[in-house]
C-alpha cells in the first residue's frame, strides 16, 4: 500500500498537536510495512519528503523540493469571497494541486491522506482511482463552540467567533459532500462535524497518546477497506 500524507504542519515529535499527530500517523504507519509520501506546510513553503526523513528528523540536513505559494494574498482575498473560514487562509496553496498531480504522475498513490484544512485546495481535481481521507484531527468546529461559550454575549469578539463557525459549517458541508470518507480523534468532535450519516464514512480513530497503537491498527484497517471498496468499484465499471 502506498499513502500520500499531506499535513498543515512539520511532522515534529516535540512540535504542537497537529505536527504530532502527523509525525505518529507517519511513523505507525511505516512501521506497518506501509510507504509514504509525505507533504507539508511551512509558512509560505510547502515541502516534500521521504517518510524516512520525517521519522529520523532530518529534513533539516538535506536539499528537497520546496513549493513557494506565489499569490498568497489574491488567493486569501479571493477565498474571503467565496466564504471559507479565516482559519483556512494559511493553507490556501493553488501550487498543491500542481505538487499532488506531479506525485501521482511519478508514483502509483493508493490512498491520500490529507488534514482538513488542506483539502479546499483539491475539490476541483478529479483523482480518479485514488481514495482521499480527510483528517479532521481535533475538530475546529469543537473548539470554536467552546470559545463561543466563555465570549460575553453581543461582544464584536463573539460576533467575529459566530461568522467563523457559520463559514465552517459550510465549509465542512461541501468537504463532506465532495470527499465522503475521514477520521476524526473523538465521537464528540465526529458529532459536531458530521452533517449526516448517509452522507459518508467518517470514523473515530484517535492516534495520539495512550491509544496510538491501537488507533493506527484502526487507520490501516480503514484505509484496506477503502481500498479494497475502490478496486472492487474499478472491477464492476470495466
């Protein structure tokens, strides 16, 4: 199996949740025998490594593909206007799509793994025979409600934090709607982001902590079936 990892941040051990996150989902996932490609984000920068670069740190030693996001701010002002959230805006990279095309020229891609923020940047690209997860990790949606929560009613600050959720909501309908199948780390974060049950698969699978073993032995599992689900498709269709 081979699995296109695209993260919001570095893959870092010691890093914040997310680039911990990612760093356990790759190094699990290799240790399982699965090999991965792995993209990511860096300020303005996105990078491509091995996944052996990520699991012994050296990204830091050596020369890689580097992607600079060159219309950073039309692309931001453009996407306002479309409605997204503001938490998006960092990792609105028009050059991903080109960067992904150019991996699934170059290399057979199973299934691509790719964290919720990053995703608005391929929902006009056709994969074709590729499955995409969408990582919600901890969900934004959950976090924005609590921050609702201790904001004093009809402050500007609350106002701000309402309009954000409003664009998330809607912004996680049509990831939802556009790729079907995700993960996301507890049922009440999956409670606040699920729009419908019909509407795909989005599993709990939590790979951070005490559980981390036990939760990649649950995404390998769910990515086997994906892929097992698509090539059955691909064999009904031909």
């Amino acid at each position: 199996m081979k699995v296109l990892y695209i993260s919001e941040k570095v893959p870092y051990p010691t890093g914040g949740k997310e680039s911990v996150r990612a760093y356990e989902h790759i190094k699990g996932l290799v240790e399982k025998g699965i090999h991965v490609e792995c993209l990511f984000f860096h300020e303005r920068f996105i990078y491509k490594f091995s996944s052996k670069d990520v699991i012994h740190s050296t990204f830091n030693t050596k020369e890689v593909k580097i992607y600079e996001n060159k219309k950073r701010t039309l692309n931001r002002f453009l996407y306002f206007l479309k409605g997204h959230p503001f938490l998006l805006f960092n990792y609105i990279n028009k050059e991903m799509t080109f960067i992904v095309e150019e991996v699934l020229e170059n290399t057979t891609i199973d299934l691509i793994h790719v964290q919720s923020k990053i995703a608005i940047n391929f929902f006009e690209m056709e994969f074709r025979n590729t499955d995409i997860v969408v990582d919600y990790g901890e969900s934004d949606h959950a976090i924005l409600l609590k921050e609702i929560e201790m904001t004093n009613q009809y402050s500007f600050k609350e106002w701000l934090l309402e309009e954000e959720l409003r664009r998330l909501k809607n912004y996680e309908a049509m990831l939802q709607s556009v790729f079907t199948n995700g993960i996301i780390h507890s049922q009440e974060e999956k409670d606040s982001v699920i729009i419908s049950e019909s509407v795909g698969t989005i599993e709990v699978i939590p790979t951070t902590g005490i559980d981390i073993k036990n939760g990649i032995n649950q995404l390998t599992s769910f990515y086997e079936k994906l892929i097992r689900n698509q090539h059955n498709k691909v064999v009904e269709d031909s």
